[in-house]
C-alpha cells in the first residue's frame, strides 16, 4: 500500500511518499525515509520492493557522486532520468529490480523538471506523477486541482487534499507522510503529515 | 623468447627494481608539490608552470577531490595520475556504498598504495610514475592526515612533505621551520616551503586548503596577498638581522 507522488510548480518541484515500511501483515516502522536526495539539487522518491529499493537508490547515489567528481559539475535531471532508466532497462530480462521512481530535480537553466519511471523502465517527464494504490486518488485529485505554475503553497495544499483522499479512500491507508521540495536552493525536506508519533 | 619477457619490472643482481627506481626518476622530474597537516587543516601546494600562454589553465587542475573530504596532489606524470585518480574515485564511492561509511584517508590512500604496487608485479605493465599526497579529514573523528606515497606502493603518515622538484630543499626547509600551526599560519607555512623553489606570484602557485568543510582551491589573488605578507615578513627579518650589528 505504498505511495509516492510528485508534481511540478513554479520554479521548484514537490515530492511526497508515505513512510511505512511493511513486511506482510506487520508495519516494521512508520518513518521510513523513501526520497532520498540523490544531490544538491534532485529528489528521488521510491517505492516497492524495500531491498531492491535500497540497493538501487543507493547504487545511483554514489554513481551520480561519482559523476560529479569525475567531471566538476553534476549531472542533469534529464541525464540521471535516462541512466536510471538505462540501469532498469538491462536488469529488466535478467534480474529486475522492482522499483517505481519520481524524480524531481531544479537546474537553473531549465528549471523544475519531474520524472516517472517505473520498474520496467518507463520513462515519461511529467508535471504530476504518482505510483501504487494511492495513485488512483492522487492522480484524480492532481487532474482535478492542478494547474501549470502554482505557488508553494498551492501545491502544499494539493498534496494535503491528496493524502486526505488516500486517507480516507484506501482500504490499509499508511500512517504517516514525508515532503520534500527541491528548487533553486537545493533539495530538502519540507514537512511531515503524522497519525502516529514513531 | 616466448613467455620470458612476460615481466618488466624484474629484481636486479643486487637487489634493485630498476624500473621502479627510474620512475622515481620520472617523479624527481615532475612539478614540485607540497603537503602540510595543522591541528585542524591540510594545505596542498603545487608548482604551476607558467610559460604556456595559449592554454587555458583552469582546465589543468593540479589538485583533486577524490571525495568530499579527500583530495590529491601529484608529481610525475600526469597521464598516469589521471588512472590512479579515476580508479580511487570509483573505490571512494564503492566503499560508501557497500559499508554506509566515507572512506579514512588511510583507508583510501592503501588503496591507490596497493594499486602502484600491483603494477610492480604484473605481466606487461610497467609501474605508475607518480607520487601522490593524499590529504583529508577522517568522518566522524575529524582528524586531520597527510599521507604520501610513491610508485614503489609504499606508503606513510606525514606532518608536512613534499614531492617533485627540488623536493629535498623543501623537506630541509620543513624540517627546520615546521611547528604545529593552525589555519591561516598553515597555508602560510605551504606557500613559504614552496617559495624556496618556486618564482614567486600567485600565477606560478596552486594551493588549496582542505578543512573538516570540504576543500577550498584558493583564488590567485589570495594567494598574491599571502605571498606579500610572506615576502614583508622576510624584507623586516632581514633588517632586523642588519641592525643589531650596527649598533654595536
């Protein structure tokens, strides 16, 4: 019942994933961090199998570290969309890893950009995104509410709307959710939606 | 013929590796670098030939990150030095993804160390002709390190040293001038080991300071000004010496 969704605003893009993280009928934790801020200035939000989704997050990290190191500046979002895509792609009809991912990153030249990419490596750049159970409520929601360059707020506001539709809708709805943002100063995290304390 | 000429770096009568010993050779020869560790900052220094004028010099940089904590000077050849870096990069971002945790400064300094050996044992290669200077922050303890090592694959922990040309007038001038300094004195004391070999002036001058931040290349004109301090210093102990004499 994991969800990840994202969407684009004016000059920063959002993603938002739940936190649980579930082993059949028992939630190990409630606050399992799943976007992991691949570098300055990208986001990348996971969700599916929990060991496949570490080892291959983990794995483009350090490979985007790695390019930046070799070459002085970092990588575009467009460039570590199409290498994740490529890593998907050949593990796909041999071992595949079952991960779906958003990606969000800022650059000054182009701006926000999101990405989807699911686990056998589609990719699509889109303003809204969403992936799992959750997506039929927040992607009707995105549809509805969302418009081209919304505010902070705006898009804050939408996200709420979007977890209280999973909330209230999904059957094993997660407890909590975690936001962050990226735009020109850098990727972070924005904020907590909490049921439980842990 | 056929498979006895499978090794080149072979054991001598008398106990050499010739061809580690001339690639030492090739490092005698390469630009002079230095390395000086403080209590709570590692400078590097390096030699920055100034004759080409055509050439764009930001695209020659001397002094690499091999990680966010971690850099690298050299003196030999540079091609050689592009290989052992791109490979040490690689392990710096493998480490942290097989054990979560950046690499020590002894830790990956082993490594380039091992590599520069097995090229002193293997079928049809020959030894790296470099020496490195490896500086950083260990994570967690913060404590600063200065490692060196050479194309034989030895490797060791140092206060302050120096490699290339003129490296032994750098070392004398470190052994008798060095003291356990902080900060700005630290860059003060690299700039002032590598002006005993080096025209002085920014443009002949790479240095760059790592602390537990991260590594700062230094702006020519900084490095100007702390060449000035360092020349007035001199000018004024100069004539300190000369008035004494005139006194009596």
């Amino acid at each position: 019942m994991e969800c990840v969704f994202g969407m684009v605003g004016k000059g920063f893009a959002l993603v938002v994933a739940d936190t649980s993280a579930v082993n059949s009928i028992l939630v190990h934790k409630s606050n399992e961090d799943k976007i992991m801020v691949l570098d300055q200035h990208k986001l990348m939000g996971a969700s599916g199998e929990a060991g496949d989704r570490a080892q291959f997050t983990e794995y483009i990290q350090k490979n985007v570290s790695l390019y930046q190191f070799r070459n002085g500046i970092p990588l575009t979002t467009s460039a570590a969309a199409n290498f994740m895509r490529n890593e998907l792609a050949t593990a796909l009809r041999k071992n595949p890893y079952q991960v779906n991912i958003v990606l969000a990153g800022y650059e000054k030249e182009t701006g926000p950009s999101l990405y989807f990419i699911d686990y056998i490596a589609t990719l699509h750049k889109v303003d809204k995104a969403a992936f799992g159970y959750g997506s039929y409520f927040a992607l009707s929601m995105m549809d509805r509410h969302y418009h081209p360059d919304m505010t902070v707020d705006e898009a804050i506001k939408l996200a709420d709307q979007c977890i209280e539709e999973i909330r209230s809708r999904l059957v094993v709805a997660p407890q909590n959710f975690i936001i962050k943002i990226v735009d020109q100063d850098g990727a972070r995290e924005h904020s907590w939606r909490r049921t439980t304390k842990e | 013929m056929a498979r006895y000429d499978r090794a080149i770096t072979v054991f001598s009568p008398d106990g050499h590796l010739f061809q580690v010993e001339y690639a030492l050779e090739a490092v005698r020869k390469g630009n002079a670098a230095v390395g000086v560790r403080g209590t709570d900052t590692v400078v590097l220094g390096v030699e920055k030939k100034s004759t080409v004028k055509l050439q764009d010099s930001r695209s020659v940089r001397k002094i690499v990150n091999l990680d966010d904590h971690v850099a690298l000077a050299c003196a030999g050849l540079k091609a050689d030095a592009r290989v052992l870096i791109n490979k040490a990069r690689i392990e710096c971002q493998s480490h942290k993804l097989t054990v979560e945790d950046p690499v020590t400064v002894e830790y990956i300094t082993r490594y380039i160390a091992g590599l520069q050996q097995k090229y002193t044992q293997s079928g049809g290669v020959r030894p790296f002709g470099l020496s490195t200077l490896i500086v950083g922050f260990d994570p967690y303890t913060n404590v600063p390190s200065l490692y060196q090592t050479d194309p034989s694959g030895t490797f060791s922990a140092w206060k302050a040293n120096a490699t290339g040309r003129n490296s032994n007038s750098m070392r004398e001038f470190l052994e008798k001038n060095y003291k356990e300094t902080s900060g700005q004195e630290t860059v003060k004391l690299t700039i002032r080991a590598l002006l005993e070999v080096v025209e002085s002036g920014g443009k002949n001058i790479e240095v760059a300071v790592m602390t537990k931040e991260g590594l700062r290349q230094l702006e020519e004109t900084e490095i100007d000004v702390i060449v000035a301090e360092i020349e007035a210093e001199k000018a004024a102990a100069e004539a300190a010496k000369k008035t004494p004499s005139m006194q009596t």
